[in-house]
C-alpha cells in the first residue's frame, strides 16, 4: 500500500498546530484548535481507506477489485456531522460565556478555589473540646488550677 | 422470531419519543406523559430482552440483513442488558424527578421545555452504546450521549454551568477524538471494526500494535471513564449541573466508560497485557478520588469525588480478568449506578429543603424531615460499604477475587480498596453530622432557607439561638423562596423508589451475581459472543 506522503504532512502539521492551540488559556483558540484536530483526524480516516485514484462509486464495468473502500468515507461524513455539531455548540457557549463574563477565558472555578484555600484545621471538627465539669464538679481541683493560672500570671 | 432482534427498539422508542416530545414543547403536560412513557416502555423492552438472554447468552441483530463484517450489528449478552435494564430503570427514575421538580418550580416555558426531548436522546445514546455491535456504532453511541449531555449540563447557561460546561464540552471532544483516532488505526490494521471480527483479528497482530492500540482505547474510555490521572474534568463539571441532570450523569456517563473497558479488555485484548498498569491506576483512582473527597464541604462536590474514587473498584475487579473478579465489577457497576443516583437526587432535595448543599451551612435536617434522613441514610451506608448492603456484597467480592489472585500487588488493592471504604465512611459520616444532627444555629453561617423551615416546623419564627438575626434572616427565608419546606411528593416518590431499588439489589444479591458470574464466564470466554455475531464459523447462511 502506497501512502499520499503529502496528505500525511499537511495531518502531522494540522495535529501539532491544533493540539498548540488546544493548550491556550483563550476559549476561540481552543475551539479552532479541536476544529484543526477534527480534520486532521479525518485525513487520517482517509488514509486507512487505500489507495487513491480508485472508483469511488458502482458501475457495471469496474472489477470488484478496483474499488475505493467506501468505509472510511462513511466514518469522515459522520464524524464531520459531529464535529460541526459540537463546533457549533461550542460558539454559542463561547458567545454566552462573553456575555455574562466579557472575557474570552477559561474561568477559574469558584468552589475549587475555596477548598484549596481552607487549612487543614477545622475549628468545628478539629478544636480542643472544653470539658464539660458542670455534672462531675470537682472545686478543690478547679480551684488548685485557676490558682496556678494565677501564680503564673 | 427471536425475542432479542427487539432491541433495535431500545434506541428507536427514545428517539421517536424525543422527537414526539420536541412538536409538543408547547404542551408541558403532554410532553412529560410522552417521555415518561417512552422511557418507561424502553424499560419494559429490556426487561423482555434481559429475561431472553437470563439463560442462553449472547443473541446478535443484523441490522438492515447484511452479513456480520460489513453491517451494523447490536449485540445482547448478559452485560449489555442488565446495563441496560438498569440504567433504563435509573432513567425512569430521574426523569419522574424532574417533572416532579418542573412542575413545583412551574418551570412551563423557556429552555427547560428543551429537557426532556433532549433527556430522551441521552437515553437513547445510552442504549445504543451498550448494544453496539461495533467500534464505530459505539462511537457513535458515545457522541450521541455526550452531546445530549453538553445541552442538559448547560441548561439555563447560567455562568457557573457556562464555565463548567465548556470545560466538559473540550475534555468530552478530546476523549471522542482520541477514540475515532484509535478507530482508525485499528482499522487500517485489520480492515474491520466489528468487534466480533477483532476479537480474532487483533489478536493476529504484532505485539507492538497490539500494546499501542490497546493503549489508545483505554486512554479514550479512560477519559469518559473518569479514572484517576484522567479524571479531573468530572468534579469539576458535575456539581453545578441542576440537581436530576448531575444524578443521571453520575449514575449512567461514567458507567458508559467502565463498559467500554470491560468489552475491550475482555473481548478486543483478552489475555490481561495491561493488567499491571490497570491495577496501578485503579489504586491511584480508589485513593485519590476519596482524599479529594474527605476534604469537600459541598455534598455535591463530595459525592462527584466518591464517585471518581469507586470507578477505581470496577477498573481493579476488571484488572483482576477472573470470573469472580470480574463478575463482582459488574455486579459493583450495577449497584453503584443505583447508589449514586440516588444519593444525588437526595442532595437535590437536601438541597429544596436547607436552601444550599454546603454543609457548613446546613443542619438539623434530621429533625427538620425524618424521612430526608432515612432516603440519604440508607444510600449513603450502601456506598461506604457497610453490611448488609449491596456495597458491601460488592466490594467483599471484589477483595475475594483480590485475595484469590494472590499476587503482592493485588494484596495492596486490596488494603487500598478498604482504606478508600473507610473513608468513603468518613466522608458521609461527617455529611450525616453536620447537615442531619448539629442544630442549625451551630452552623458557621445556617442558610436563611433553613432557618425559615426550622421556624415554621417549629411554630415560632427563628430558631433558638439565632435570635433576632434568625427571624430576620427566617423572613427573608420566606420572601425569597416562597412557602417554605413542603418537598414535592414525585420528587420524594421517585427517589424512595430508587433507594428501595438500591436495597432490593441486596435482597436479590444472590441471582444477580449468578447472573454477572455467568456473564463475565462467557466474556472471558468469548466463544459465545463471537458466535452470535459471525454465525458458526462459517461466517454466513
């Protein structure tokens, strides 16, 4: 099998291209980046189907072995259907996440933020208990600890 | 006519009922009759379908009558349609919720009347990634799921979900890239993609193709699988969703994934090449995902984390490739779907009644409603593991096959698959504690919602200790929210429901892990799969 040496630099170069723009911080660059991955997923699926230059389509005077795999052109058509689907999804939540935000970002999360902030310290679950004498009252201690308290001071 | 070439209809209903559903979005109450409907009579189809294949195996569809490599297959075996049967009933479930919670909130119009076409669809990508036959029909199950989830997890495109959805949408389109990559390499390797034919093919191939191929489908079902190094996107998607969409997320997405791992390294590469790699990740998931959770004061966002922590359990029970190890991670699947579910869909009333899900805002909730606290009560003892409940009966299972395989690695998964129990304990213990027996006037900051009901339960207004700042806030309370404290009675209905469903899994333990036993028998085994699909060897009529 003979592969299209060109097809496969242009997908290498769109694959590198669109995983760099993946990794941006700004919200359209990752949109044209997974856009650039799509079709460079879709040469790919190309390139599995053979040789080119075969007939694509049936007609009574080709041999049966002469034919294009129709196969992976199957594959391209629905996954160019998904990925326009998801690309278009993809612009209204950037459009909406514009509106309310006025900022092409990825936003931080809240919550996250929060709980990587608080210490490991719990005043609630982590305190010193006071130890409840109101049942068990032992002045001659209490007092012998309040007066040390005091000699300290 | 064999009763299993039904199944096509367990993603052709759903589909006509969403689109049944999206012509009557003007007519609220019609719309929840159709998709109640639908749901329910998929449920009842997969109920036949899983009493066909209770006993004789696997049964394939040709769709359209081509033969085995070339058409679309779907495929019933025992797996798929205990799956299916489950997360039909977990739909049903949350979608009586919903329509429960809708028609409370007298949410008629707008974006939500987009729920439940949409809901139906997700459903329907469900059925058809447990039913598929091939590589590429699953990929398609897949997408068709995840894109009804961008919709449902997005709903209202409130900012919050606005963030967190875009990260779900890029983290979803990623992973679905990566599989279609793999879908083409393993296609040019082999020249099929049904996963009948490769299960023959692939083990043709050199070792080297093997591993890399291997290696791509598990990082794509990795991804939506949500295991450890690969599943930061889920705590942080999940919470914000409104309250029945994280549930059915929660219970069926991530099962999707755990599926998807169980067909491939049971059927596509058996002979467990990665099985040292699985466990190691399966161990990182179990601890991990729990410490993360030990140190979260949002219930939602705590429960995101377990669930993170016990797909670790079903990844190691995969791993393990025995029969009792592997029956014991499908029978784990199956009650973690039913758990977790239901422990969101209790959040979601916590959440109705207290007027938030943090619990440093929360308390007295078990005096407030005794029956909230028995509904988060049971679930919550069944997923850390306590007997005599489903998840004990799971996870013993599990530490039997660990133990059974013997080897040092499996000794430490073990010992991590207890630790991660233990703290999964911790996690909705500390939950129970401060949000169902403190008293509201403990709490750092007590929500002015849960003043308010504390208030009208107790006939005065504000509660004791909170003073005069409490009545104030209690007013509030009132004002924002409306007529405080009354939990609507198919919310409440449907979620009893599932947690009794949860227990009966106990109570049915028994045949179900016969079930799952005789299931992972033939997926290890895979003959009879093969059979189905291509016919006696001979491949044809």
């Amino acid at each position: 099998m003979s592969a299209n040496l060109t097809l496969l630099i242009v997908m290498g170069v769109l694959y590198a291209v669109g995983i760099y723009l993946l990794l941006e911080r700004s919200l359209t660059r990752v949109l044209l980046g997974l856009m650039l991955l799509a079709n460079a997923t879709n040469i790919l699926l190309l390139a599995t189907g053979g040789y080119a230059g075969l007939a694509p389509i049936f007609s009574k005077d080709i041999p049966a072995g002469e034919y294009n795999d129709p196969l992976p052109q199957a594959f391209i058509l629905t996954s160019i259907v998904i990925s326009f689907a998801v690309t278009s999804f993809m612009l209204g939540l950037i459009y909406r996440s514009w509106l309310l935000a006025r900022r092409d970002d990825i936003q931080d999360d809240a919550e996250d933020r929060k709980v990587a902030a608080q210490g490991s310290f719990d005043a609630e679950e982590d305190a010193d208990i006071d130890l409840d004498t109101t049942e068990f009252d032992e002045p001659a201690k209490n007092d012998n600890k309040t007066g040390k308290g005091r000699g300290t001071r | 006519m064999n009763i299993a070439d039904l199944a096509p209809l367990a993603v052709a209903v759903p589909f006509l009922g969403a689109a049944v559903a999206f012509m009557l979005i003007r007519h609220p109450r019609a719309q929840q009759t159709v998709s109640i409907s639908a749901v329910a009579l998929t449920l009842a189809l997969e109920a036949v379908l899983l009493a066909s294949v209770w006993t004789t195996g696997a049964s394939a569809v040709h769709l359209g009558g081509w033969l085995p490599p070339f058409g679309i297959v779907m495929v019933v075996d025992q797996l798929s349609s205990l799956l299916l049967v489950v997360s039909s009933a977990v739909s049903l479930a949350v979608l009586v919720y919903a329509t429960g919670q809708g028609a409370a909130d007298g949410e008629d119009k707008g974006p939500v009347s987009v729920f439940h076409p949409t809901y139906l669809i997700l459903v329907a990508g469900v059925s058809n990634a447990f039913l598929a036959g091939d590589l590429f029909n699953l990929y398609v199950g897949f997408e068709i799921l995840l894109t009804a989830s961008y919709v449902l997890m997005t709903l209202g495109g409130t900012g919050e979900r606005i963030r967190a959805g875009v990260t779900y949408v890029v983290v979803s389109v990623v992973s679905s890239m990566l599989f279609l990559i793999a879908i083409a390499m393993i296609y040019a390797a082999t020249g099929t993609i049904t996963l009948a034919d490769l299960a023959v093919k692939l083990g043709q191939l050199e070792p080297g193709t093997q591993i890399m191929l291997h290696l791509l489908l598990l990082v794509a079902f990795g991804i939506k699988a949500a295991v450890f190094p690969l599943s930061f996107w889920l705590p942080d998607s999940y919470p914000t969703a409104p309250a029945p969409v994280t549930a059915v997320f929660a219970g069926l997405l991530t099962k999707v994934g755990v599926y998807a791992i169980i067909r491939t390294e049971t059927l596509l590469f058996p002979g467990g090449s990665l099985d040292t790699l699985l466990m190691v990740v399966a161990l990182l998931t179990m601890l991990v995902g729990i410490l993360g959770a030990v140190a979260q004061t949002d219930i939602k966002r705590m429960l995101s984390f377990t669930l993170v922590s016990h797909i670790g359990y079903m990844v190691f029970g995969v791993a393990m490739s025995s029969v009792v190890g592997l029956g014991a991670a499908v029978f784990y699947v199956i009650h973690h779907i039913t758990v977790q579910t239901s422990l969101f869909m209790v959040t979601g009333l916590i959440e109705r009644r207290g007027g938030t899900s943090s619990i440093d805002r929360l308390g007295g909730l078990a005096k407030l409603s005794p029956l909230l606290g028995v509904l988060y009560f049971i679930p919550a003892m069944n997923l850390a593991g306590i007997p005599p409940f489903s998840g004990f009966l799971g996870k013993l299972g599990l530490l039997q096959a660990g133990v059974t395989l013997g080897t040092p690695l499996a000794y430490v998964l073990v010992a991590g698959g207890v630790v991660a129990s233990l703290l999964t304990l911790l996690a909705v213990a500390r939950v129970w504690n401060k949000a169902f027996w403190r008293s509201p006037a403990d709490a750092v900051n007590p929500d002015p919602v849960l003043l308010a009901a504390m208030g009208a339960v107790a006939g005065r207004p504000g509660t004791k200790g909170a003073g005069t700042s409490g009545t104030k806030a209690a007013a509030r309370g009132a004002a924002v929210q409306g007529p405080v404290g009354v939990l609507p009675r198919m919310m409440v209905g449907s979620t009893m429901g599932l947690v009794a469903l949860g227990v009966a899994l106990t109570v049915f333990a028994g045949p179900l892990f016969a079930l799952a036993g005789q299931g992972a028998r033939d997926m290890l085994d895979r003959q009879a799969y093969i059979t189905a699909v291509m016919g006696p060897q001979e491949g044809g009529q």
